[in-house]
C-alpha cells in the first residue's frame, strides 16, 4: 500500500492535473517531474471556490494518466 494518496484536479485552471500527498507533503505533476506545493488548500477549503473539486485516485491510475502525458 502506498503512503501516498493521489487526487486528480478538475478545477478549470488546474484540470487533469495529478496531486499526490502524504499529511502536508503535496506534490503536484509538473514537467515530468514531482515539484512541491500546497495546491490542496484550496480544494479542501470550504469558502473556496476549488472546494471537493477533485476526484481521490489510486497509485496506478495516478502512474498511468503520468505515462499517457509524456
């Protein structure tokens, strides 16, 4: 099992891109690599207008939608 979980964004500015977390370590897909980042705030804030704008994924479907962006 993995220590990650893994979202999918479908807010419009940030559509289709992958997330994966562990507590406060976020790391959003970004030019073929895992860069840091705090954009899960804005999904689970309530009063934002991103709030539950994602969909949790598994590790592997996660690892297949990367392989289909490069």
């Amino acid at each position: 099992m993995s220590k990650y979980r893994y979202y999918l964004l479908k807010a419009n500015s940030n559509k289709g891109d992958i997330v994966k977390a562990n507590g406060r370590n976020q790391y959003i897909y970004e030019n073929k690599d895992w860069v840091r980042t705090g954009i899960m705030l804005e999904y689970f804030w309530e009063d934002d207008p991103k709030y539950e704008m994602y969909e949790e994924i598994t590790e592997e479907e996660a690892m297949k939608r990367i392989a289909e962006m490069k």
